[in-house]
C-alpha cells in the first residue's frame, strides 16, 4: 500500500444522497442489483441509527488509528467515515473525542470493520457508528495507512466519494456515478412495494399476487394431506 | 428433500399454547427434561419480544424465500413459522412485506435460522421475529423446498404443529403431544421458584435452601483461608 | 484444580471502587497501561449497563452451577461474581433466583464466561450482567469447581479482591493492589480528554492538538490530489 | 431427556452398507435427494479416513463422557458411535482407551460432535473419527445422558440404526429404512457421472454436455468483450 | 450485479506468473507492498499445494453453481478460477467432475470462498483448490452470476486477470498491471532474504542484523532482572 | 504494561521437561488436575508435531513482532518461545527466518496465539509451530510489548519458565515449580492406562473395569428394548 492521503474526492449530489437514505438499505440495495452489502456482522451501535454521506476511505494497521485523525482533514460536511483495516480487529479505535472532532467537521456518522468504544458517551451524542464489535481496548499510533484510497470494508469495495447509506438493516456502498440512477430505481420500487403492502394486509397472498403458482407447479411443487 | 406442502397439521390446544409463553423459555425447557432448545444463536430482534404458537415449518434453499410465500397459504391464526435452510444463510430472506402478509393471517411471529430485515418496521409493526443475524442482503426465488416437513432448525427437531415458545432467553420446542404435561410440569416448577424466591430475597443460602452442604463436603470440597 | 473455596480476600478502599467506574472501562484501561481486558465478546445484557466491585472468582465445570451457589457466602456488599468456566460453554448457568440471592447479599453484579437466562427479570431487576450470550438451557449441579481462586475469564486473568469495572464498552480488571494508583492515573486522563473535547468540539484537527504533523511526514505521509 | 439406553436397535443390511461408503458422501448425499449431511465443521482426524456402520447414538451432557462407556455394551460389530451433546462443546471427549475398547467390540468409527484426543495414537489404530476440535481437555464423569435415542448431530437428526457414511467430505445419515433404495440410486448416479467425467475429460464443455445454453440465454445471461 | 460473461481478459506475462510462484505468497505479499492477501480462511485442501495463474473471475449464488460451468469455457492454459459468492456460503460448490473439465481447458487450480467436495479424488487428480470449508453438499444451477467481473474474494479485491499467487501461506492477488514490478521486487527481497538467513542460522541476532537496539531503547525498552 | 524484557527466568529440571512430552498432553493435563491447557483453536501446523521446553513469553502487540526479535537474545537452548498479543490477531507474525534464528540458538519451538507463514520451510526444517492460523500476511516493528513477562495465551496464563508441553493434541502449561511432582503424577497415570488398555482390548467394557453399573443405575439410569 501507498501511505498516501488524496484530497479531493468525488461527490454524489446532496438530494440524491439524502433521497437514499430515506429509502433504506434494503430498498436500496434491491434497487441496485442487489448489490454492495457490507457483511452483517457491521451491527449499529444505537437502535434506530441511520446515515448517510460521501465515504472519506480510510485503510488502517490493527490496532492503530492514526489515520483516523488524519482523515478528519480532508472530510467535508456531508460526509462519512468509512475504515477498513488491513488485517481483521475488534480493537476500540474509536471513541467520543474522534466523534467529537468528527462533528464539528459536519461528518454524519462512521462504519469500521473493528471496535469503537465511548459507546454510551456516543449515544448520548446521537453520533452513529456501525462497528464489528465494541471495545475498551485502545489503540497506539505508529504505522501508516492511506486515506481515500479504494478499501474492501466488510466485504464490500468502497471508492472514495461513493454513497454509504446505512441503518438498522446494515451498510450499502453505491458507486458516486450510479446515485441518481439509485435514487430513481429506489423510487419505482418502494411505489411496487406501497401497493404490493397494501393488497398484502388485505389477506391476499403473495401466491397470488406474485403469480407464483404456475412456476411452482412446474418446478414439480406438490400438495398432500399429513399423514 | 422431497418438495411438498403438508397442508392439515396437528395443533396443540391454544389455552396450552398460551400458558407456555407465560412461563418463559427458560421454565419451560426445565420443565420438559432440558430439551428441545434452539441454539442461543438465535435472538429476538426486539427487546422485550415474547411469541408462542404452532409451529408451520419451512425448509428453503439458502438465499431464496419462494418457500416462505407458500408457507403462507397453509398458516392458520396462532400460528408461528419456523424456517430453516438446507445449508447455512445470513441472508435476509424475511421483511416487512411478508411480515404484513403474514399479519393479515394471524400467525404470530417468526423464527429463522437465517437473517431478517425491514426491523425498524418489524418493530413499528410489533411483529416479533427470532433470527441469526439482521440483513439487507435480498433473495431469489428459483429453487424449491418443502413446507410442514420435519426440520432442523438452529440445531433443534422441530416437527409441523409443535409448539414453538420464544422469548428474551431464546426459542424452545415442545412436541405437540407433549403440551398439555408440559403446562402441568411448568406450573408446579413456577410453584416451587416461587417459594424460593422469597426464601434467597430474604437472605437464605442456596447452600441450605437446596441441602447442598452434605453433597459438597462428599465431592470433597474444602475451605481454605486467603493467604 | 484443587476443590477449594478460599474465604477471605483482599479488597480495595471502597471510594476507589466507586471512583474507576465512574472514569469508565476505557479510561481506566488506558489508565493502567492497557492492560486487563476482558475480550469484547462479553457484552452487558442492558443497555446503560454499569458496575464495579471486588472480585469473587468461580471457576466452574461448563454446563454446571454448582459452584455459583457456594460462591454466594463468601461475597460480601460491594463485591462483583466473576466466573470462568474450565471449558467453553454458552449454557444460561445464572438466573434470576441466583440473582435474588446475590442481591440479598449486596453482590453488584455478574461477570460470567457463559451465557445467562431470564433477562427480561433482570432487567426488572435493574441486575447487571456481562455474558457472552443469552441462553435458556440449563445447567446439572454435579461436579465440583473452585472459589476465590485466579482464573482467567474472557481472555484475562483476575485475582480474587481485584477491582472489577464493567460497562458498555467492556469489562477490565483492576489488581486489587493498583486501585489507588489507578484512580489517580484516571483523573490525570480524564482532565486531559476534557481539555482536548474543548478544542476538537471547536473544530481544531487532532493532526495539530496532538501534533502529529512531523511525525507522519518523517514517517513518509504523502498527500496527492484525486486523479 | 429421559435417561434410557436402547437395547435393540434395527439395522440396514451389511452390504447396503457396504456399497454406500464405496460410493462415497458427495454421492450418497446426492443420491438421496440432497438430504442427511452433517455441518462441514466436523472433520476427519486423519488424511484419507472412511467409515460407515449402523448408528449407535449418544446424548451427553457437554464435557462428561459417562454415557460413551454405556453406550459401548450396546454396540455390535459394523457399528458406528455417534455423539451428540445437549449443549456445543470442545472437550476431548474420547480417546485411546475409548477407541481400544470399541475395536475389540468391531466398531467401525466416531462421529463426535465435540472434541477427541491422542489422535497421534489413534492414527497409529487406524481408528477414523470425525470430530469438531482436537483437545487434551478430558471430561468428567457424572451426569446422565441417553443412548439410541434420536439425536440431533452436527445439525442432522440422526435415528439409532440410520447408516452413517463418512469420509474427507464429510458425514451422512441415510435413514435405515431407505438404505436399498439409497444403494440403487447411488449406483444410478455414479454411472451417470462416470460418463460424464470421460467427454469432460476429452475437453466437451458442461455448457452443452449439460445442455445450459437455452436455459442460460432464457435467464438473461449475456456476453460481451473486455472494454 | 449485471448478469454478463465478460470474454476476453488481459493476462500477465507467463514468465512472471511462473516466477511470482516461486517466491511463494508470503515474498509476494511482502514485495508488493503488503497488499492483495486473501483472509486466512481460504485454506488449501491438500499438503504442499501451490498455484498460479490469471484470474478468470465468477461471482455466484450461494449455493449455486451455474457459473462455475459457465466460466469454464472462457478459461485459457494457465488461468485459474476464483470464485467468489453474493453471500457467505459453505457449500460444496466444486467436485471432482468440474476438476476434470478445468483440467481438460488447462487451468491450474481453484480458489474458491465456499466449498469444495470430492477432495480424495481431487488430491488423487493433482488439482489444487483453496476453499473456505470441505462439504459435501451440493448446489443447486437455478440463478445467474457473473463471470469475468471484479469481485471482493476472502477480502481481496480482485480484477479479472489479476495474476494469483496461492501456496500453502495463503492466497494473494497481484494487479495485472504490477506483475513485472512485483518479480522485480521479489527477486530483490529474496536476495535480501537469503544473505540475512546465513547471518542468523550462525547465531547472530536479529536485533543485530536490523540494527533494532537503538530504536527499542529509544521508545522506552528496559532490561531488567528476574525477580 | 510495563515495556520490560525479564533476562533470567527459572527454569525446570531438563530429565523433568523431557518426560513430560513423552506422556503427552492428554496425559500431562490429566494428571495435574486437568489445568493449564490452552484452547483448541491452537494447531500444530505439521502432521505428528510435539515440543517441549521451558516457556520464554512475549507479548505483542497485533501485527507487530518486533518483540519477537528481541526475545530471541533471552532464550537458551531447550526454551519454547510462547507469543500472546494484547489483542486478537490472525497475522503471520513468524516465519523461517525468525524459525533460524530460533534453531541457532537452541530454541525448540514457537507457541502462537496469531498466525505463522513459511509453513512449507518450516515443515523442511523440522521446526515445529502451534498457532491459531497460517497466515502470509506481513507485521511491522513499530510498537513495544515485553518479554518474560506473565500472559494469558490462547486462554491458558503462562509465567516465564513453566514447562511448555505440546503435540497434536493441544498445549499444556505446568508450573515450573511442579514439574517434578508433575511427572510423577504422569509416571502413575500412565502405568493404569497400561493395565486398562489391555483389559479394554481384551473386550471387557468400561462399565465393569471401572465399577460404573451402581452409580448409573443409582443416578436413575434405565434400560428398555427399541419399540
């Protein structure tokens, strides 16, 4: 890896990253191909959380947060922390006064494939984080990383400037380019699933709504009575 | 697997069904010999989330629900899905669509060996569900497997019609026939904590409440001072 | 292991107790050189979830709880349960009665290397418990264990009369013989912190109130702008 | 659990299961609809081990291996011990002298759905076991648990006198009764397989020996060049 | 994800492919900057196995192995196949038949982050594979993927020619673009390498060697002696 | 922690060190009262691996083996190097050239709680290695930790000098101050594992050579014919 920070990076326009979040991450990652999931095991840390921004990528030793600090920098209003580690750790590298910082900065939130910690003091604060776990242990600053670098975060390859949209069902990554297609196609989606919900509380069955029954019985689904 | 849907399945009384859920997981699985108790993998997505009822159950390709919408058809008011994967899934194959159309037919919540999602809504809708893990993650419907077979789920046999008892403390399974010995075996052990609660709340050791001390010094325990 | 309960232990000056889990896991671990923790997989079962106290180790067969009852005489008000198991085990091997009983005896909580059962009383209860899952299968009362010997719970070894500090950011065990200069070290920190909140709240860079400038460079930090 | 020991168990005829360990778990599982495998994680301890028998099925509590003594009376030559325990364990419930005793009986293998030990010896016994850990950590001897009796094992019901087939691909359970039709449908497959292994080998390509082409084109599958 | 087989794939030079394996993943890893490592989970299924090859991508289906027989006709002598899945997956998604069929087009080994089966007949084959588990469970071919994408595999991002490196350390990828650098500088290190293992194997100190003495009594190191 | 490296640790009596390996892990965990074993998540990384020595600790930071370099001084020969990291780490934090700096001076192995590389060289080199995984990813020699210092490895605490006895079923730590009694207490086991292994191979069940039939059937144990 280069220990290199890049400074400027591309930004989806602030309605359509805003348009996302209102979605959801399920609706959007339905939306998008099903793609750009972050591995479940990124849980928020407060019921209720939900967030959205341009990702500033942070790639970090274990156990070292120096590039942390570093990335506060270069993050603009609107953004989000996004920090993948170069080999996996449940170390707490992140607490209140990071958050703190990171708020007066006007960054929304924070997803890190490690710990934080503070967590109480962060809930109190209303600053979202979606972590691997939670920690006390702290962390040294020795070894270089990089900011706004391409990371794998949780699974998922982040580029700097790409939309996070994340809440209680877990973290998406859409590409900077594809927001405004994002936000149309989540549109036409949640009107599917408003009229889909509506017939659904009625009593009508998914079979039926879904036309599913023909393709069961072709796939040799069958009926029998318990024995 | 053959690829059926069992359609009349055996229920236990509703007013067993319902004292069980009164009692808790936890007495209930005392009470019936220490079975039938899923892996504590399982959790409840919501605090406090409390279901009973008998079990529908579905056995379903990781990664695809097409199942879960035929499970459906055959639930009845009072009852619970139960649905396990023919290999392991954190996939979110449950979310608030299903959870409506379910809703519309009076089955009571929903315990899954694989991830749900939509939980901010599940929440607001206060339908309950036990899961391995939360995920937006999307699935197919392209494969077939069977509704009201016997399973396996989160490591315990659950058979069509068994009654399914869910709480903070995990998910328990009391065979259909076993439930009205169940109650009865569940009543009298509520008796005697209750008895004892009082008895430790005002001081009492569990070394005399229980005749531990005879049973401990045999097994050779011995007390020493700190050095 | 000798089958032993050891009945008197040392413990530290109460006020210090009281005064670490005010400062907080994270702080008082930083404090004392980053040592002592517990590993994050023990979680409290409440949100808020605070306590300290001196250590009464259990080290128990998993699956069995015997033990825990014959701890419960030797505790004394302001003292925490710590228990280790002498294997891996998710078994729920505390509950409410046994939480009755440490309650009638001033005991502040529970750190156990298993799982508990019946949370939801707990929480009524407002008894804190850090465990590694939440579990409804019970335990035999069958083979013996030992108390107030050292053992190793979660990763970290803990004397019996050693301070114990849990919360939601974890578990960290404070040598019996370190109180004093632990809570001096902590107040020394948590001025620090409360100083450098100030100025990161007023949107100073942590690369400048730490000042870390110089060393990333000599480190070979570059900064580029995006291609 | 009701603490019993089933004296009779029925068995499927020796050259059943014969022929299905021939074949092979990859096949058998196949064969018999995709049904019956054991979870990966438990392994063989040695390169190159295979075994089959009729099940003998243990119960244990987690750490106590009281009931592998019993259960070696119950054992009959072409036998296979399978081990379940009410909770997850890694303790190294079975070794040499275990194994030494089960040989004299003619028992064929170990499924352990825990941990064994003195594997160096037990390699030297060409005595195959598939278990979930290898661990020195031995075990108690003290509470009661069950032999033939149904058992959930590795997340596969397993009833006593089931055919176990087991080998580096893992563990299958075939029902006792369907062991001839599972020996049919075994040889039908391996034919098949086998002379689709000699065009693959001649260099025909899955895509038109399998005839996917149509089926992939009508799913949407499209193909394009390296921008 | 677009549902496409991308056909034409760039490819490094073959005498670097040849070299990068004979330094083995650990020296590549190292040379390149410490970059493109797999996660450890991805093990290989036999002793002594190593690969290298031109990366011929598919993204599947957990538990669906469709691609697999579609990727196999875009592969060219010298490639290798890396799976990687939408989900996290452990099942057999690879066997003996798809083996003789990459065999019979010249690939030189598969990566896989899920499972593989018929590993005896496999090893007999000479075939390396690097896999997440050993199952014997089988796959369904009901839903497209991708062949020839980017994918994230065990972590690592990789392109679509991307030259792997696989032995028994671990998996790592090397941009197609980087291959003649990277030979380069693993030459130079192992150059490096072999002058400082004569130093050593005589006895003399890595701490003398590096030169460390210096900078560990500058960051606080101290000698002390043994109580 | 204090940065400290502790230059003369006690040592056991080599003829005590050498027998203990000779009875094994399983023998030597028996026969000091089933304590002192560390997890199983530790492996051997070759076939019919066994050390023993006396335990040279070091405690790491994650990712860093720096102290790894600094330990080698303090060693003599029949010292076994045992690694604990402050948090958890899976890199391969050990390779061949520490493995020949190792065997220049004697020492006779590596335990690991992180992973090792080079596996395939140290397999050649006769060097035997326990570790939680195999890794080629790199370390850095940034941050301090200590040498001969007491830590807790793979759950296991380990002081300066306790004998270190490990083969492929696992690592046992006895107390350099009971090594003597140690191989007594091995010297008697193993002498009535000898009788009941040939009593055992001889047919006789375990039921009668260890007197069971009265306490399983006094602990309700029944016996009943399949239905």
């Amino acid at each position: 890896m280069k220990n290199v920070v890049v400074r400027n990076i591309p930004r989806a326009a602030p309605e359509h990253i805003a348009e996302l979040v209102r979605a959801g991450t399920a609706t959007v990652h339905e939306a998008i191909g099903r793609n750009g999931l972050m591995q479940p095991y990124l849980r928020p840390i407060h019921t209720g959380a939900a967030a959205t921004g341009s990702a500033v990528t942070v790639l970090a030793q274990p156990g070292d947060n120096w590039m942390l600090h570093v990335a506060v920098e270069v993050c603009r209003p609107g953004d989000i922390l996004v920090v993948a580690c170069t080999a996996p750790s449940t170390d707490g590298m992140f607490g209140d006064l990071l958050a703190t910082s990171l708020v007066a900065h006007g960054v929304t939130g924070l997803v890190i494939d490690a710990s934080c910690r503070d967590v109480a003091t962060l809930r109190q604060m209303g600053f979202p984080v979606w972590s691997k776990a939670i920690s006390a242990r702290g962390t040294v600053k020795a070894t270089l990383g990089a900011v706004n670098v391409p990371v794998v975060c949780a699974g998922a390859l982040v580029n700097p400037g790409d939309v996070i949209v994340a809440d209680e069902d877990g973290v998406v990554v859409v590409p900077c380019a594809d927001a405004a297609s994002a936000v149309e196609a989540t549109h036409a989606r949640l009107q599917r699933e408003e009229a889909n919900r509506k017939r659904l509380a009625s009593g009508e069955l998914g079979l039926d709504l879904y036309n599913m029954r023909d393709a069961l019985e072709a796939a040799g689904l069958t009926y029998v009575e318990h024995a």
